[in-house]
C-alpha cells in the first residue's frame, strides 16, 4: 500500500463503521453512517458543477482502463436532455486478463482489509452524493430528493451492508487450527491447517435503467469484498452513476496500492447487447443482475460458468381486508402508488379489495367508495404540481408511457393520469398513476393483472372476498414472483393467513402501513429487499446466501 | 409433539453436542461425537443379524409412505450375494404433495427443535452403525471396518456438521426485531419486525454408489434441518444403507410428532433413470447429487427449479518435488492408493515426478527409483492377503474392473495389479492397484492421464522439472476439476507455488502428509471436501454456502 492509505489509517478511518454494520446486520435495528438529507452535504453546488462539467465529455478515469477500444455513449435524460459523454468499450480479450492478473493481491490482502479498503471506497462515493444525484435524476428520471437519497446514502448502505455480510462470511472459519485426533497408547495424529477465502473470478454487474447504483452496489461490493475483480456493464441509458462509481473505486484501490483494474466499466455500443457477450466469458465467474425476466432466465439458463445472481419482474399484491386507520392507509398506498411512478419493483400493482366492501374504524366501506377514496387521495396528494413533480419524478422511458397509455383499456379507469408540467425541464414526461378497476370474476381479466405492468398503473381488483384474495395472492407470487406484498386487516386470523401465504410462497410482507414507512421501500440492515425464494429473483439483498458463492474456502494441511 | 420426543428431552440430550458442533466448526480442530472404532458398539452380533434380517424381504417402514406404486429392487453385493430386498418406488403425483404438506408443521417447529430433532436421528443412525456398515460393505464393496467407520461415525459427523451449518445460518437474523429511524423533531418511525426462516421445497439426494450414507448425509441434513423434505433417491445398487437411514429418520419424525412424510426413499425400477423424473419436478428445489460429470451436468442445465449441489469427477494429482522422509511418502502413499482400491472420488490418480529424479534424505533418487520403490511399497503393504482384503475392499462394479484391466495398455506397467482371494466370499472381485509409467513429453500422452480413470489405477508420470508439474497441475485442476491434490517438498519456494497453484485454481492441498493422515480422508469439522471452485464439484462439504440457499428468510413487519 502506498503512505496514502495503509491498513492502519484504513483501520482509524473505518473499523468502528464496519464493526457496526456487523452488529446491526445481526440486530437488524435502524443504522445509517451516511446521512440522506441533502442538507448534511456541504456541497450542493460543487456537486451540480461536477455533474454539469461531466456532461459532453469523455469520461476518463485517473489511470487509463486497459483494452479500450473505442469510446461510446448516448445517454438521453428521461428529463429531456442528451448527456453526451462517451465511456469506454471494451476489448474483452484485453480487458479481462487484465483484471484477472489484478486478483492475487487483493486476494492475498485479507478479508479485513478488503472491507476497509471497500468502506473508503464507500465512503469517496459518499463525498460525491450531490454528483452522483444529479447523475441519477438524468438517467433513471428520479426526482432530485429521491435520486439523492435512494441513489446516495441508501445505495451506499446497501453497499456497506454487502461488505459487512461479505467479511462477516469470509472470517467464519479461522486462518489457521491445529488438528489433533488421539490414538489411544500411540502418539496423536497432528496437522496444522490454514484456510484462505479464495476468490472466483470477475464478478459481472449489469445495472439497470431505474436504479443503478442502488441495485447494483449489493452486488459490486460483494464481490469485490470477497476477493473478486468486478466489471461493471451499466444499462446504456444509466452509465453515468456507475462510471462516477467506479471512477471512485478506481481511484481508492491505487492509492491504497492495488491495481485500479480490479474495478471496471463497460459500455455498451447502441444495440450492442455487450452483457450477452461477457456473461458467457470463462473469465466471468459470478453475474449480478437487474431487469427484465426475459433476460434474467437467458443469464440464468446460459452463464453457466458463473453463479447468477438476478432479480427480475414480479407482480405485487396488497391485499385489503379491513383497517381501523382508513385515511392512514389510503394516504399510505397513494403515497406508494405516486412514488418515482410507480416505477419501483416494489410499487403494489394489484389491490384485492372484496366485493361487498371492507370494515373500517368508521364503518364499513363498499367496494366503490374504497377505490373512488383511493383515488380522491392520489389526486389530493398530487393537485399540487411541485410536489407531484418532488414525487413522481419522470417516465424512464416511451415503454413505461406507452403501457401507461394502453391502461385505460384494460378495464373502468377511476383515477386517470394526468400530464404534469415541469417548470425547469419541458421535455420531462412527468405523469401521476392511473387507478384501473377490473373484476377478478369476469373472463379473461387474470391475465390482465397477473402481468406485470410497470409503471404508474394500479389494478382496484374487485374480489369474492379474502379468502378468495388470498388464494390470489397466492398464485401471484408462485406464478409470477413478488418483490413485495402489502396487507390491511384488524382480524388476527386474517394476518395470520397472510403470513402463511407468505411463508410458504416465500415473499415479503408489508402489515398494516399507515404512517410514514411505505410498502416499496426497505432499510439496508434491517430489511430484506426480495426474497430470493420466488420467481422475482433468486437472490435477497443481502444476505449471507448471496455473498456465500462469491468466494471458496481453500484449506492447506501439513503435518504440525 | 408426543410424550416421547419433547423438545425439552431431545433439548437435554442433545443440545450440549450441538453446542460443541457449533463450536467447532468455528475453530475446526478435531472433534466427533460418534466413536469410530466397532468396538465402541456393544451390539456387533446383534446388528449383523438386524441386517441379515432384512435380506430377501420387503423393506417395510413403520409408517408407510404414501403412493408407492410398486416394489422394486435388484442389489446384489460386490461381495457376490444378491441383497434381494425390495423397496417402494414411489407414484410422485401422490408422494410429493403428501411431503409438501408435512412441511409447514416442521417450519414452524424453527431452527432449533429441527436441529435437535436431526440430532436424535443421527443418534438412532448411530445406534445402528453395525447394521449400516454390513449393508454398506453389501452395497459399496468397501471393507467391513472401512464400511463401519466411513459409512458409520464419519458420515454420522458429516450428518451433524450439516445440522450444524444449518442451525448456525437460520440464526443469524434474529426472531424479531425493533426498528426506530428518528425523524428529527417529530415522532420516529417505528416498526417490529419478524424473522422466519422457511424452507424452499423438496430436497431430492440422489445418492451414489460407493459412499451412499458419507456422500448421502451432507445434503439430506441440510435440507431437513432448514425445513425442507427430503426425498431419496438412492444409486440402484446401494439402496439399503439409505433406506436404514430413511427409517431411522421416519421413526424419529413420527415420535416426535411431525409427519414421517419429511423424509422418504425412492427407488429404481432397474434401468428407469428415476432421477432424472424427479429431478425436474416443480415441488423439487434442493438437488444433492453425487456422481458421473455427464449426469450432474445434466442436472444443473436441466433442474433450473432447483439449487443444484454436485460432487462430480476429477482428477486428483500429488506433485512429488522432494521429501525430507522418503519411507513415510512412499508408504502413505501406497495407503492412499490402495485404500478401498482406489475407488475414493479423492484418491490421487496422477503422480508427477521429474524425470531427473528427486531429493530425499538419503540423498538424490531417480524418476525410475522412485517409481519402483512406490511399488514396492505398494507390494509391500498388501503383501499378506489378510491384510489386502481389509484395506482394498471388493471393486463396486465391472467397469472398474474393465478400467483396470485396460489400465496395462495405457503405458509401461510398473506394478501389475493381482487378484486376492477373499476367504470368506469367493464371488468378490478384489485386485491391488495398478502403478502405470507415463512420460508427460511423449505425443498424445496427456490425454490418458488428464482423463480421470477411477478405481485402482494410478500414473507414475515423467515431467521436465517441478515447475513443469506445477503448470500440469495448474492445468488439470483448471480444466478437469480435482478432489484433493496432494504435494511434497522440502522447497519453502516450491511450497509456496503449490499453495498458489491451489489457491488459484481452487483445490484442497495436502503437504508432505508421511504418517497415518492420508491426502483421501477429510475429517468433518475440520477439513473441507471439495472445495466448490473446480469443476470436480459445485459445492464443499460442508460450508454455510452449502447451507445458505437451502432456505429464504421471511420478513413480516408492521407498525410499532
């Protein structure tokens, strides 16, 4: 290591970090070390500079990526604007051997000091925040607040979470034990052992559009705590939260004496189909994953060489039975609906509200007066045009706006969407959810909400009752995998019977949110985001199942 | 539970060795609760006679299991006897749906009574560790004190090290937590949480012909004790020792008050290839499986259900550098080459050796010395016919005799396998094994020993220098996988570039091994089998990676 960043100073700078992020992911309370309110960063407007001086150049990192053979770029921000940087694209044939030769000393580094060197890398993306906000606001399309708060300090805990989950992983057996079995009268057998967590490979992350940071931190930090060089293949339209990133971690593992090539980007060309190619390289021996189900079973089905980490489409269900807080819950689910419209893997798609109404603190509510309430509390939240804009956020793409678009015909619309107008950004597509009544009875209407629609579309799905809702939740969740489940009920039976679907169909369950924790949402040490048990995705983030194949133990026996 | 099982019984018999198993597999020194020598057992005559009773007959459960459509069977011993018992082979329409109902019971149970309950199996299996090692022995050929102790006590420890893994990783969330994020002046948010770990399905053991109970146990523990049912498939030639196990583990269900329908067997029709069917049903999600590269490949392309854990082929190398002891190497080695014939999946196969000779301490010996002293260290350690029987056991089947016999076409015969009479049965096949000379520089020779040839055949082979051996190794293991690699050199330098080769290319290495611990015998607790990172196996046993994806953890949470 060079003076700059020797284990000791890592050790001053980061230990008591780690060493909490150890207790809490064991205690699962709340912790942050990285503050998510804006205000805590002094440099709102250093950060907006650095973004602005990004934009029309080529991105270059401090020490030059190996194997670049060409420069490639055409980011268009979902707010209106063409970024204009250019990333490099790779030769793999150069890339990869590259960074495979990087791997043996930051093998030989050790588990702890790997996570120090992560949590500074950690901790320079952290003094970043305002850059990398603005960097993804212009290519998820996320509101300023959110695409700071969920693309910065919440990434970035997802991230420390992965490292903590990594180390704890890696020190589970001893570096070295002294073995020794009796033999009755005759002298012991005796052996001395070292055991050496021993890294796979190169672990691929392929970002996607809506979150690149926040889905691909878990995955990066994992492998890379685990002894892993990563290459990282952002979505083409959200490039630039990840080269920012790995610009950063770059910098982090030079001066700490590695080679920065242990930490990588690679850009697709337009229409490329770049992640196709390097899922299937021998190189690649661990893929991490965001997006579309289609792809994710390709990667599943033919990245063979490596382990496959994905999470992909689901559909997400609330099942609503009865509350004694009925403003609660409608302003709780109007504000799930709204947030980043409904552009979340985690925003509910399905509300299976019986037939002959619900039971509420004031009374029972019919069916129509539940959704015509829902509505009115979407509307309400969002009559006003800068806090639908502070929420909503932007369309990420013309798909999203031509399913929003088709929604009105796939059954009674009884909240429409309506056009938001952004004061600073006129090419902004900005649109408040639809609300979409249809009758789990009539023909051919399952397949309709058992599809995953994404975007600001809501189905008010008028069931038998809830028993039936709950047989439809479900099928949902087997057939169609969740990232979240949502329930309402003052019947302890009720809950009863959601926690058994969920148990068994393996899914995460939301009871009863009326206040200012929402369904979509999961806190890194705490909550488990997905499960990993359902056709959603394979992996929970994080847990030890999803950092335990990213590294083997090799054991070394000689006589003592 | 009933009267019998209670969790405070099983809880004061057992919770103290799970503690010490814990433990242990933290600190990895030598530890087992199950004595490994026969006379340790009192009931030597009686469990000979419990297994000859069950000779001949219908092998009947204490509860039968659901949806056997017919009765099937065809063992016959290495030893030359047909076993003539007949098992259920199961209609899987109507067994797997009854498996799936006896799960949610046994989630709810928790981690810790189905570890004690685990416990109390393995106390049973262990209770009838003669019966299982004469039905070992009929089944895998193996000698009767290596069937006792390595299909006995040491599959019993590799039991319990599962149980272990398994408890330690459902544990690692807690039950529930408390989760409070301030929100500056107002009132923080707050939340309870709960944790449960649940299980994925059906875990389906596809046992293996030589070590049905020490292979068998790792995955079938794993699975049971984080809440999956488990199916049995055993090889068709090496049902009993299983089906002993399958029993012992339906009694214990039953006394304890869960369905004996957790743990099932599932037989062969000759020639049906059941595995295969099973393999790729939906309600199966955990596949253990160990044998053939071809079928285990099938498995992993096919089962995409599943979690696929395979232990498949390899080739096993010790590169010989230079010895401080050369008695001691040469006669550990002739032990590993000779121990239960060669037919270990960790038995080494290539011995390279640089053809200007080596260094001992008793100063230089040639390529040909060494090659000649190794055989008549081979000679002479199976010279006595009494003591070849124990050591050498019976080949399983005809095409390892095949192999053998076409082992002496394959280069210059330095040791020529002969036949040993067995006293006491005349039909087994029982042969020494065969030491062949190979010369590494000659055209089309790596082919022969790149190749893995299984059972009592072992290559002397000729390289250019240690390095040259080191590069070999670096090659086999990389594109042949490798069980176990073995070494010996006095060369700190030469040391050091084994322990880099294997934590390179992910093998498990024993150094310089000159006394009674042999490069083919791993000890639970303490030693990884396999490592997981080659292609001779896709998991260790056992590691929490062995454990972690065998279940999900299910989060509920709600308001404060």
């Amino acid at each position: 290591m060079s003076a700059g960043l020797t284990p000791q100073s890592l050790a001053d700078r980061h230990r008591a970090t780690l060493d909490t992020a150890l207790d809490t992911i064991r205690t699962r309370g709340y912790w942050s070390p990285y503050p998510e309110h804006p205000k805590a960063y002094a440099d709102a407007e250093e950060g907006k500079a650095a973004f602005e001086a990004l934009l029309g150049h080529p991105f270059l990192f401090a020490a030059e990526q190996p194997g670049t053979d060409e420069w490639t770029g055409g980011e268009r921000s979902p707010y209106g604007m063409e970024l204009g940087v250019r990333y490099p694209h790779p030769d793999p044939d150069v890339l990869l051997p590259a960074m495979r030769a990087a791997m043996p000393a930051w093998r030989e580094a050790g588990p702890l000091t790997r996570a120090l060197v992560c949590l500074e890398i950690l901790a320079r993306i952290n003094a970043r925040t305002h850059e990398v906000a603005h960097a993804v606001m212009h290519t998820s399309g996320q509101a300023f607040t959110m695409a700071f708060q969920a693309g910065g300090p919440h990434a970035q805990d997802r991230g420390l979470e992965a490292v903590a989950y990594a180390y704890a992983e890696q020190v589970r057996a001893p570096q070295t034990a002294a073995w020794v079995k009796p033999q009755g009268k005759r002298d012991p057998l005796e052996l001395r052992k070292s055991f050496t967590a021993v890294p796979r490979g190169i672990g691929l992350v392929i970002g996607c559009n809506t979150f690149p940071t926040w889905n691909g931190y878990p995955g990066l930090f994992a492998s890379l705590a685990t002894g892993n060089a990563v290459l990282v293949k952002p979505h083409p339209q959200a490039v630039l939260p990840l080269a920012i990133t790995v610009s950063a971690a770059r910098d982090v593992l030079s001066e700490a004496g590695f080679s920065p090539d242990l930490v990588c980007l690679a850009a697709d060309r337009p229409g490329e189909g770049l992640a196709k190619t390097l899922a299937v390289r021998p190189e690649v021996r661990i893929v991490d994953y965001t997006g579309s189900t289609a792809f994710g079973d390709w990667l599943e089905a033919n990245a063979r060489q490596a382990q496959v980490y994905t999470e992909k489409a689901g559909v997400n269900t609330v099942v609503i039975d009865s509350t004694d807080d009925y403003r609660g819950m409608l302003s709780n689910l109007a504000f799930s609906l709204s947030l980043y419209s409904g552009q979340m893997c985690t925003t509910p798609q399905n509300l299976l509200i019986p037939r002959q109404g619900i039971d509420t603190e004031a009374g029972p509510r019919a069916y129509d007066e539940v959704v015509a309430d829902l509505a009115a509390a979407v509307e309400r939240l969002l009559g006003d045009d800068t806090r639908a804009n502070a929420l909503l956020g932007a369309l990420v793409n013309p798909d999203v706006r031509a399913r929003l678009e088709a929604a009105s015909g796939m059954g009674e619309v009884a909240l429409a969407s309506r056009e938001v107008a952004h004061p600073d950004f006129p090419g902004a597509v900005v649109r408040t959810p639809a609300l979409v009544r249809l009758d789990a009875a009539k023909p051919d209407t399952e397949e309709v909400f058992m599809a995953e629609c994404f975007g600001p579309v809501a189905f008010a799905v008028a069931v038998d009752s809830t028993a039936e809702a709950l047989r439809l939740l479900r099928r949902t969740i087997r057939d169609h995998g969740a990232m979240t489940v949502g329930g309402y009920t003052t019947s302890p039976e009720v809950e009863r019977q959601l926690e058994e679907v969920c148990w068994e169909e393996c899914a995460q369950l939301s009871l009863n949110l009326t206040g200012g924790v929402y369904v979509n949402q999961t806190a890194a040490f705490s909550d488990f985001h997905g499960s990993g048990g359902n056709p959603a995705a394979n992996a929970a983030l994080c847990d030890a199942a999803f950092v335990a194949g990213r590294f083997r133990t090799v054991e070394v026996r000689r006589p003592a």
